[in-house]
C-alpha cells in the first residue's frame, strides 16, 4: 500500500524518480504511524514491495507530518535513519521533493474540464483577494493563537510532538527491560 501511493506522487515527480532510480536494487525501510514497508527501489525509479532485508529505515513519527505542513526543513530533521545513512539521506531527500498534484487527482473523479474551471477559480482565490482574505485569516489565526490562547502556537505543537515521541521511545525502552527481566 505505501508503495502505491508513493509511486502516484513520483508518476509526478521525474526529479525525485530519476534519484530513486540511480538507486536502483536498494532497499529501505519506511516507517510512519499508519504504515511500515520494506520497500525496494526498481529501475525506473518507482518502489516495490521487498521481503529482502533493509539497508536502510527511515522512522517518519507523527510529528514529522504535523511538523511539515508548516515547516517542511524542521520535519526533516525528524526523520529517524538508521543503516546506511548516505542511502536514507538519498532516499529522504528524494522523497521530499514529492508534492500532490490535487487537480490530476480531482480530474479523475470530476474530468478534466471540471478539474481545470476548479483549478482557474482557485487561482483566482489564489490572487488579489485570496491575498486579502489569506491576511484576514492568518490575522484571526493570531488573535484565537495569541490573545484568547484558543489555538497552539506552532512551536508549542512541535515541542509538544517531540515529547510524545520521547514518551513513547521512553515506553518502548521500559517494554523491552520489563521483557529482559522476564
């Protein structure tokens, strides 16, 4: 399943397959809160499932994808490597390059004609008074944030993430020496 849906971002990204591709024969281990796959890259740069052993695991927790949508170089920074490092560097930093292509997406279900008036007129919210009206949002989002303390400041909610990631690390620590006294 992850291979699947990673290989829909990289049908878009001939950038981020072309890296994976000079990788070819590798395998790596990704891990994330709903999925873990040990996944193999082919030759033209797409994934495959892989019962081979991993060179590489990337541990991509929850925080990383909290953490991302608004800081995308501190969520990487996240990312957990181990085995080859040069190799999981090489595959992250390919896999950061993906980005979802919503108006191919939304053409599938909509067609294509639907899909691109959909993609004009966000684009026109996109413009002068998507500017306007972005203002106005992100000033309200400060007032709930900073003055009725309603809405976590972003720091706070990486703090916060990285705390529930030594709280489980630190769980999972106590689980294998409560196993070892076993």
């Amino acid at each position: 399943m992850l291979a699947a849906v990673l290989n829909r971002l990289l049908a878009h990204s001939p950038v981020a397959q072309s890296e994976l591709a000079a990788q070819s024969g590798c395998t790596v281990r990704i891990e994330t809160p709903l999925k873990n796959e040990t996944l193999v890259m082919m030759p033209d740069g797409l994934l495959a499932h892989s019962e081979a052993p991993p060179e590489a695991t990337l541990v991509l927790s929850l925080s990383f994808f909290i953490v991302r949508t608004h800081d995308p170089a501190t969520a990487a920074q996240q990312i957990e490597l181990s085995g080859d490092a040069a190799l999981g560097g090489r595959v992250a930093h390919a896999l950061s390059l993906l980005r979802w292509d919503a108006a191919e997406d939304l053409s599938e279900l909509v067609g294509d004609v639907l899909a691109n008036r959909l993609v004009k007129l966000a684009g026109v919210f996109g413009g002068i008074p998507g500017a306007i009206g972005g203002r106005l949002v992100k000033s309200y989002a400060e007032y709930l944030r900073d003055e009725r303390g309603i809405l976590a400041h972003p720091v706070e909610v990486g703090r916060w993430a990285n705390g529930v990631n030594a709280l489980s690390r630190g769980v999972t620590e106590l689980e294998n020496r409560v196993q070892h006294l076993e």
